[in-house]
C-alpha cells in the first residue's frame, strides 16, 4: 500500500520558528522613512505594532523560539498532515509524486492563524487590549478574530464594504469570535469619511481599509495594528508549514525536486518554502516556484522598486516587486491575491533569482481547482486554486521530458466559504483577464519619484 498520510504526534512539532535573514547571501535593503528617505527606526514603528513583534521583523537570529502559550493553540489543529495526493497523481498521468500541506484544517480554513495565533500572544504579552486590523473577502479577519477570543483581546476588522456585503459568512465567523466587523469605508475613521464625502457609494478597497484600520489603532488607548501576510515576521511565523513539511517527508525518505505556492502578499509561499530556500542557498539541487494571477502579475511583470503597503501612504517605504500603490486589481474571485506589492524577503529572493514566479489566469485555475476537488476531495479557495494550476505545469513538463518528479506545495486553504465563486465559473462568468501594458505603465507613476531600489 501506499503511503497517503504522514502525520507528526503533538511533541514532534517544531518547537522554534526559522528565520532566513541571517542566511541571505545578500542583504535586502532597508524599509525607508518616506518623510526622510532614512531606514525606519523601531520608534518610528512603535505606535503601530508591539515592540516584541518590530523586534522580530527585523532581528538576526536564525531560530525564534515558539512561546509554550502559541504551541498550546498551535496543537489545536496542528502539525496538519503532509498528504500524497495519489489520485490527483493518477488523474494527471505524469511521473510525478505530489505532496501537500492542508492547511485548510485550521479552525478558520487556511494557513492565517499560523500568524495571527502568535501575533495576538504577543499584543496581550506587551500589555495591548485591542487590535484593529483590514480584510478583503475575510480570511485574515477571521484569523485574527479567533486567535483575539483566544487571548482575551477585542478585536475590529475594517473589511471591505463590497466584500462585507456579498460575503457574510466570514464576517459571520468574526462575530462568532467575538469581533466587531466594520465595513469600510466607515464613518468611524478620518480616512473613511474623506472617501465617503468623495464617493458615498464607495465599494471600499483593501488600501482604503489598511489606512482606516492604521488610523484606528492610532486613535485608541492600548490598541495596535495588525497585518497578515508581506512583513518578515508574518512569514516567520509561518515557517512552521515548511519545517513541518521536512521532517514529515525525511520521516518517508522523501525530498521535493520543486516546491510551491501561490503568493498574494507572500505568506504561505513562503512558510512552505523559506526552509527550503535555506538548503537551496546551502548548495541544494531544488526549485521554488510561486504562483500569481495575471491580473495582478507583481514578481512576473512589476519592477523591483520602494512603494507604499497602502494606498493612503501610511506604510513605510518597502523595497519590493510591486504594480504602484493606486493599482486596483480587476475583480478576480482570488481576494487573497489582489495585493498590489509583494513581500520584500520573496521580493529579494526573487531578484536574487532563488526563486521563480510564474502567472496563471483565471480560467485554468478554476479548472484546475475542479479535477483536484473530482480527485482528492478538498474543495480548494480561489487562491489555492493558483498552485495547483501550477502544480498541473509542473507535471505537465515533467511527462514531456520523461523525467520523474517529486513536488511539494502548500494546500493553504479550502473553498467552502468561496462557492459563490465556484458558481460564477460553472457559469461561464469568469475571463482569463490580462493586464493591459498600458495599465502597469499608469500604475508605476505614481511611484516613478521614490527612491530607487538597486
Ligand atoms: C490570504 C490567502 C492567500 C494569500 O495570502 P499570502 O499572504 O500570499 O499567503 C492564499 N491562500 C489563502 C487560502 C488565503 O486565505
């Protein structure tokens, strides 16, 4: 028989979280003061985020050790399993073994609470009460809701006003956690209330919701910000997928030729393959490949440039691959992958030409999405679907040149909240939307003036 399922017992979890900084053959540059064009100091992030976590973001030691308090929640549904997806295998009739991460098995159904569980620990260790934070179709504000009630922390969510309206099952899930979920553009921020003067019938936009939930936590006593995927510490604290995944495949003999994901701000992409990146840097003979949409091409059509994390320009500069603040990504289903920046350490990484990015539309997602769901059961999100159209690349090659292949990828959610989307494809609703040279050209103005990234 074959082995499908590897599980790792509760005291097998990795115990400390890994950080690539110090292994980088290069250093990446510094995020900058916009006012001053200097590197931002800590001071500068204090009123934002807590001092353990800036200290994180940019410290040199290699391993962080994960707090007793994180693991006890960390166990509540991990380590998830490293599956080999046989029928997926079989449906694909290429010579390639497929193993996956399900991150889909978290209580809020993807990879987010791996950061939002130690992100909210460290809030109430350094003495916050309350964390404001945005979303776009809800994933992260459900993350962060349920690791707040976990922590005894109140928690507000600016979720984006279209997004509220057509989805109410996250936002359910929010209130169900005890969070107060507002839609935004809201009446409760400056920055609100300017767009609603503006525009009253505003659909909201994840910049739009960034900048009220900064100015949020900005405003209130003992409240801080919170963000779920792009900076360094986000993808620390998701490096538990990729150490997870290591010892479970040495557990089988196994070791992967090519490992992916799909990358929105950059986060599970990363957790799943930073630890590989370490042996790759080592001299290790393997390939990590991200998957992106082509309406919001960042790593495969952007430059590597410093921009804004938000359209309100609240955000320090960030040296990344990026389309320009002021791009606003067509509608895709994939609400978790219309971030217009990537985060600096696969930003650099890429640059660096460690990894590689590659652009998928739509349409093949989806399809992909359906034969792995026929296949393997799970129901994957709108993102997922993403790496596994890439996955579906990679067997496809592997078949042409005759060679065998072993792959991993990151699973990092499922879809069950998302069927909306699912019915817009079997409806012939969706396009295999290209973004329009013209498009990136007007969106790199509004960067064209900063500092330059080389
Ligand atoms: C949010 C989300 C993503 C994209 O975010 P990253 O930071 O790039 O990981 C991908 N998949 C799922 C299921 C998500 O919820």
């Amino acid at each position: 028989m074959k082995r499908i399922k590897v599980t790792l017992p509760d005291e097998e979890i990795p115990k400390a979280w890994y950080n690539i900084l110090p292994d980088l053959p290069k250093p990446m540059l510094p995020p900058l003061h916009p006012a001053t064009g200097e590197p931002v100091k800590a001071e500068d992030l204090a009123p934002i985020f807590p001092m353990n976590l800036i200290e994180q973001e940019v410290s040199d030691q290699r391993w962080i050790e994960i707090p007793e308090a994180v693991l006890e929640k960390y166990l509540i549904w991990r380590p998830t399993p490293l599956c080999r997806a046989v029928n997926f295998e079989r449906f694909l009739d290429a010579p390639v073994r497929i193993y996956y991460k399900n991150e889909g098995l978290s209580p809020a159904g993807s990879h987010k609470p791996n950061t939002a569980v130690p992100q909210a620990y460290y809030n109430k260790v350094f003495g916050i009460e309350s964390l404001s934070t945005e979303t776009g179709a809800g994933q992260w504000g459900s993350a962060l809701s349920m690791a707040c009630s976990m922590f005894g922390l109140t928690c507000r969510v600016f979720m984006v006003k279209v997004s509220y309206e057509q989805k109410p099952y996250r936002r359910l899930m929010m209130e169900t956690w005890g969070a107060q979920c507002i839609p935004s553009p809201s009446e409760v921020t400056a920055a609100g209330r300017n767009v609603l003067e503006q525009h009253p019938d505003s659909p909201g936009s994840l910049g739009i919701a960034i900048s009220e939930a900064i100015e949020d936590a900005l405003s209130r006593p003992n409240a801080r910000y919170s963000l779920g995927s792009v900076l360094n510490h986000v993808l620390l604290h998701q490096t538990i997928i990729g150490l997870e995944a290591r010892k479970q495949l040495e557990a089988i003999g196994e070791y992967p030729d090519v490992v992916l994901g799909c990358a929105g701000g950059g986060s599970n992409f990363a957790g799943i393959a930073l630890p590989f990146v370490r042996d790759k840097i080592e001299g290790r003979d393997i390939r990590i490949v991200g998957a992106e949409p082509t309406s919001c091409p960042t790593m495969t059509r952007g430059p590597f440039a410093y921009d804004f994390g938000d359209l309100a320009k609240t955000t320090p500069l960030l040296p990344m691959y990026t389309l320009g603040h002021d791009y606003v990504p067509a509608p895709i289903h994939a609400g978790g992958l219309r971030y217009h920046g990537m985060a600096p350490i696969i930003s650099h990484l890429v640059k660096e030409q460690i990894i590689e990015a590659r652009a998928y539309h739509q349409l093949e997602t989806f399809e992909a999405g359906v034969n792995w769901a026929r296949a393997e059961g799970y129901i994957p999100a709108p993102e997922t679907d993403h790496v596994i159209a890439a996955v579906v690349d990679e067997a496809r090659r592997a078949r042409e040149e005759g060679k065998e292949k072993v792959i991993l990828f990151n699973w990092s959610g499922h879809g069950l909240v998302d069927l909306a989307s699912y019915e817009a494809y079997f409806a012939g609703k969706l396009l295999p939307y290209e973004l329009p040279d013209e498009e990136i050209e007007r969106a790199l103005k509004a960067i064209a003036d900063f500092p330059k990234a080389q």
